[in-house]
C-alpha cells in the first residue's frame, strides 16, 4: 500500500530531456526553453467565472516548451508524455482544426496571431511533470510555457502587460480551440505566480500577491490526487457556468459577485439546483475573505475550518465533488489534517489538505489505506509550496 510522496521534477531534468528530444526531432538546439507550472487554489472555488476572489499558488510542477523558429510558415507540435505529432500550417490552425492535447498548443499560437503577434513558424516540443487530467491545471501550464515561446520567436519582451496579454491568449485557446468554458484563474497564477506567495485574483481589482508561509506554523499543502477521471470540456464545468449566469439573471445583476456586493438575498430564485448554485457561489465569496483575515493573524486552525466548510458547499450547493474527493478529504481529517477540500474544477482530480508537515507521510499512508480498504486506485501524493510561475528556463539558447 502506497502513501508515496512523490517530488517534482527538477527543471533542469525536464529542460535537459525536452532539449534532447527537439535534437533528435529536429536535427538543431531549440532557440529556447519556457516553463509554466501547474496549480492548486487554496480556496475561492468556482469564483472566477462569477466575478468573485480565488486564492491559488503555483506548483513546483512545470511544463516545459522547447521551441525553434522555422523558415516556412508551419507550426510542429510534439510531446514526450502524448502520442502523437500535430503539424499545420500557421493560416490552418483555429476552432475546429485540431482536437486533443495539441489543440492548447495550436490554440495559443492561433490566439496570439488573432491578438495581432507576428508568430513565425516554429517548431514546440513539451514535457512535464504536472499530472495530467488531475485538476492541477496541466492544460493552463502547457499553454502558458507554450504562450511564452511564442513571444520569444515573435521577438515580444515580456513585460506585466504582455503577460495580462498573454492570460486572454491562452484562455481563448482553452475556450475556443478546447472547448472547455473555464474562467481565467488556471492562466493567471501559472503566469503570475510568485515563490512563498498565493495570488488574490478578484474580479477587476489589480492582482495581489499574499505571502503564503505555512511553514512557520510547521505545516504543509498535501496535494492528494485521487486519481478519478477529471474533465473541463465534457458538459458539467459548462452547466455549472450557466446555472450562475441564469442565477444573476433571476437577481437583475451582471453576475453573483455583484449580488454579493449587494447583499441580495436568493429568495426570488425558485429553482433549487439553481438556488443552492448560487448559495456556494455568496458563501465561497464570504469565506476567502475570512480566509484572507485569518491568514493575516496566522490564525491556520480558522484556515483550516474554511477549507472544510468550502468543501462541503462545493459538495452539496454546487456538487462537483465526487465520492473519491470526499473520501480523500475525510481520510486526511481523520489523519490530522487542520482541513481539506477539494480543489479546481471538480468532478474527480485533486484534493488539498493543510498538515503539519511532520505528519504528511502518515497522513498520505492513511488515505492510500482508506482507498485500498474500497479497492480503489491509489491516489498520487505531492507537496505544494508555493512556487514561481512561467519563466524562461534556458535564457542562454534564446536568440534576437
Ligand atoms: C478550473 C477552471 F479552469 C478555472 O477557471 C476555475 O473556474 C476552476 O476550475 C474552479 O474554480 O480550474
């Protein structure tokens, strides 16, 4: 029975293999090497979309792009972890014209030409070290690394403006090349995260990074992967998305933040599914701020009471939880975790547990032997410190 820990990839590894594959592939060293990372969202789940304040950090998990200009104008795509090589010409590439993990590379290359960058044809190679289809946010680390090699070939500085450029790139590609409806948070922190810092993204208001130290109190993020099929392009993130729309619109308000503000109550909705949607959506708002004042005193024991109470609506008000989810979040309770909940879009993925952090090998060999006991597949362990977010890895291969 595994309760295994497993680390991240160094960067230097995954920049070493992903350099050596471009080699063989392409018979030249790429110009440049790019990595953007995965996610976990500490709490404000569902928000985004609506308006509302979500709380990630970014992983010490990366996806690397090693990329080289062309002379013609095609784009090539290939990966070490997927099947399968993707190759177009520039003028080909749009909604409809690729499908599969490609389509968020071809997406950010399309998007960025849409937005008016001068993308050359180039040949992209990717590697990672974060998990795919977990709910970590692979598809934002891949388009962001992606989304940075391409400003490297179109000779594009990457300055805090391009890179708020750059979070409108890759979400088109997502929502439009993808086909999954997801709100801008999984681009935003993968682009603008910073080492010991979680990322307030609200709304409108200008991003603003919060020192992030669990350690102090001697704990840790436990991320628990629990292995269970996890989808943003299949139907229920979309549902979920419009059931807020619809509820904003029952409330004669541009979205449920602004009810929130306003402090509306939810009566006039007589739809229950639809109710309950928008409960979590004012509930989950209420709790980030509690979070951020808890957090401000160190007070992680209400930190960890929130994270619960966060789990609990999205299981029961937005139901995207799933009986894995709940089983992870329970089991790491049991084992002494301050709090869990689940984390990202839902529907299967990753659960995160705040533990002190001399406990988090039992803790994780606790909930491996929860989910052997129902002969489910094992979860997948990682710890999350707060991490940077996209940046070239390899400055000395990239030219002009
Ligand atoms: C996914 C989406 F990509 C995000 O935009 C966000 O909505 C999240 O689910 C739920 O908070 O990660």
């Amino acid at each position: 029975m595994s309760g295994v820990i497993t680390a991240a990839e160094a960067p230097e590894r995954l920049v070493d293999l992903v350099v050596e594959r471009f080699v063989a592939l392409h018979g030249r060293a790429p110009e440049g090497v790019f990595g953007a990372p995965g996610r976990v969202n500490l709490i404000g789940e569902h928000l985004d979309y609506n308006d509302g304040p979500c709380l990630p950090i970014a992983l010490p998990n990366l996806t690397v792009a090693a990329a080289g200009r062309r002379a013609d104008s095609r784009l090539s795509v290939s990966s070490l972890q997927q099947d399968g090589s993707f190759e177009a010409d520039l003028n080909a590439l749009g909604p409809g014209a690729v499908a599969g993990w490609a389509a968020y590379v071809a997406g950010v290359v399309w998007a960025a030409r849409q937005k008016g960058i001068d993308v050359p044809g180039m040949d992209i190679v990717v590697h990672s070290s974060v998990p795919v289809g977990a709910g970590l946010s692979s598809s934002a680390a891949l388009e962001c690394a992606v989304a940075l090699a391409v400003c490297a070939a179109a000779g594009v500085e990457v300055d805090g403006q391009v890179r708020r450029d750059l979070v409108e790139i890759c979400g088109r590609a997502e929502r439009e090349v993808a086909g999954a409806p997801t709100g801008g948070m999984d681009q935003t922190i993968a682009l603008f995260g910073r080492k010991d810092h979680a990322l307030l993204i609200d709304g409108s208001a200008p991003l603003r990074q919060i020192p992030w130290h669990p350690e102090c109190a001697g704990l840790s993020v436990l991320v628990i992967d629990t292995r269970a099929s996890h989808a943003l392009n299949d139907g229920g993130y979309a549902t979920r998305r419009a059931q807020c729309e619809q509820a904003a619109e029952l409330l004669g308000v541009s979205s449920l933040r602004d009810a929130f503000d306003r402090s509306l109550r939810l009566d006039p909705i007589e739809d229950d599914v639809v109710r309950r949607r928008a409960r979590h959506v004012l509930t989950e708002i209420e709790r980030v701020r509690r979070a951020l004042d808890a957090l401000s005193t160190g007070d992680w024991r209400t930190v960890g009471s929130l994270l619960d109470a966060s789990h609990a609506s999205l299981a029961d008000d937005f139901e995207v939880s799933c009986p894995e989810l709940d089983l992870a979040c329970s089991a790491a309770r049991g084992g002494g975790a301050l709090g869990a909940r689940m984390t990202g879009g839902g529907f299967g993925g990753s659960a995160i547990a705040l533990v002190p952090s001399e406990r988090a090998g039992s803790i994780a060999a606790l909930v491996a032997g929860v989910f052997a006991s129902r002969r489910l597949v094992l979860p997948a362990f990682h710890l999350a410190p707060a991490s940077q977010g996209g940046r070239p890895l390899a400055p000395r291969l990239v030219s002009g």
